[in-house]
C-alpha cells in the first residue's frame, strides 16, 4: 500500500467526505472514485508493459520497482561507487618535518 493510513485516519476522512460531499452523494462518489482508481492502475500497467516491450530485450524481468527513478540512480550510483571497479591507491603516510616546526 501506497499510503499509511491507520484506523483513525480513515475514520476522519470518511466523516469529513460524509460532511463535505453529502450523504446523499457518498455512494456514487465512492464508486466514481474506484474506477477511477481502476483507470489509474491499468493505465500505469499498460505503461510497464510499453516500457518493456520498447526496451528490448535483457530487460523482460524488469520489477515495477526498478522502474522507480529513485531506485534506479540509487542502483547505478551504487554499481559505479563499487570499490571493487576502482583501482587501488597506495596510502600516504604523512610525515611531519620537525624542522619546520
């Protein structure tokens, strides 16, 4: 889930919708509501499935999460910053020279 809504918070929302909305109209709104939530969620798949099918292959076990942009930089930041790519620097020791104390 999306949102993280406890029993308290839908609880006020559904007071507030029953108060701004109308009991009256609660109903048709609610249902208008899940298809547009309907909508929504088969729009966003058939976006996921474009986007695999216009990636080509190598990419056919794409997560919905992958496709998040955070989650993505993240991984190619973290595969870029591996240590095990970058070459090994020899450590300076640092020596002080007490004559120029």
């Amino acid at each position: 889930m999306f949102f993280d809504f406890g029993a308290g918070e839908l609880v006020g929302l559904a007071i507030l919708a029953m108060i701004l909305i109308g009991p009256e109209r609660l109903p048709n709104f609610a249902v208008d509501a899940a298809k547009f939530v309907k909508r929504v969620r088969e729009m966003a798949s058939k976006a996921t499935e474009e986007l695999k099918e216009n990636l080509g292959p190598g990419f056919e076990d794409l997560k919905p999460t992958d496709l998040n942009p955070k989650t993505f930089i993240k991984k190619q930041l973290s595969s870029a910053l591996d240590d095990d790519d970058l070459p090994s620097t020899p450590k300076r020791t640092s020596t002080i020279d007490p004559d120029l104390l």
